[in-house]
C-alpha cells in the first residue's frame, strides 16, 4: 500500500486551520503530521519530521511564512510548500516564489477541493487562485515591449535614471547624489547600453515600458 503524502499545516487563524487539519486528515492519501498557528512552533515541527507538504499562511503572529518557507526548501529532502493567505499583491507572491513555494492560494478562495490542489502539487502542479494568476500575468507583462533586461540595473544606476526621468542635468545628477559629473557620465553610459538606447529620453522611455520607473517617479 502506498504510503500517505505527509502534511505540516501552519496557520494562526483557528477556523482555518483546523477546517484544513480535518478535510486533509479525511482523505486517506493524506497524513497530518502537526499542525502550528505561528512561525515558532512550525520551526520545532519541521525540526522534528519532514512533510512532504508544507501548507503555510505567509502573516504569522511571530514572524513571516516565507522565512518557513525556506526552512522547509532547505531539509535534505526540501518539502513542497503551497502558501494560503490573505495577500494578493504581487510583492507578498513574488517574494513567495523566490523562496520556494509551488502554490498560492488565497484564503478567500479556496478550493472547494483542497485535497485536490494538493495532489496537484506533488504531481508537479502549481495550483494558484484566479487573482494570483492574473497578478503573475501582470507581473510579467512588459508594456508595448517583450525586452528583458539580461544585465539588470544597479542601484546607482536607479539613482541616475529617476534623476534623468526628472529632467535634471547630469551635473544636478551629479550634485544630488554627491558624486563627480563624471562619475555620472559613466552612469549614464552604462544604462544607455543596457536599455540599448542612445539618448536620455529614449532611456527613460524604455524603462517605463520595462516597469522599472513610473509616471509618479518624475
């Protein structure tokens, strides 16, 4: 017979965790190995056995889920993890993916079939809500332009275009961010080259088309 998938849920909201504790605990594909309402106490349980999934919230009382998140990718055999929570923006899920999760559910939305989004999970799947996968289109949509900077910008470099979107000259750039007007000129050469442009307005025009500076910026 084939062993249970193995679950560690971690949330501080009461009703849902233990609404998700029962519905899992039902199916007999699934084992729940503990349950945690905050960071610390689902640090000592992941310390103690490692889920094959981690269902975690992201806003715990003690700490962030993401830091779970990447405690769980770290064990000799990483967990997958499927976040559940009440943030949608593109910030909280970004920085979700980066750390290792595979799925993203809003809590406002969950499956009527929670069980199934799991299976999806370890099959390979990334179950995501609706809005998330709207927000993940958003993200990656570059406006009137499909170019990706392969050598992104520094933060010096940030600096010197935002000053450029504003209409400032490289020596009022330059005095602004207390360095040479040379310094800047070395700045700006660099960002000409890696936006493939040749002129400050195109500079700034393409940057906005990347999302990298907005219209409020200047």
């Amino acid at each position: 017979m084939k062993a249970p998938i193995t679950i560690l849920i971690v949330e501080d909201d009461d009703d849902i965790r233990n609404h998700l504790e029962r519905v899992i605990a039902a199916d007999v594909r699934f084992k729940v190995l503990g349950t945690a309402g905050c960071l610390h106490d689902g640090v000592e349980a992941l310390s103690r056995a490692a889920p094959d999934v981690l269902l975690v919230d992201l806003g715990l009382p003690d700490g962030s889920g993401i830091d779970l998140i990447r405690a769980a990718r770290r064990l000799p055999t990483p967990s997958e993890c499927m976040v559940i929570t009440v943030h949608a923006d593109q910030h909280h899920l970004m920085t979700a993916l980066e750390a290792g999760a595979t799925g993203y559910l809003l809590k406002d939305a969950l499956p009527e079939n929670v069980c199934s989004s799991i299976i999806d999970l370890i099959h390979g799947g990334s179950p995501i809500s609706p809005l998330i996968a709207r927000a993940l289109l958003k993200r990656f949509k570059v406006a009137d332009s499909d170019v990706v900077l392969v050598d992104p910008l520094t933060e010096r470099e940030m600096d010197v275009l935002k000053g450029m979107s504003l209409g400032l000259t490289r020596k009022e750039i330059a005095r602004k961010l207390a360095v040479t007007v040379h310094t800047i000129h070395s700045h700006v050469k660099r960002i000409y080259e890696k936006l493939e442009v040749n002129s400050n307005v195109k500079a700034v025009r393409k940057a906005r088309d990347l999302r990298l500076i907005r219209e409020t910026d200047d």
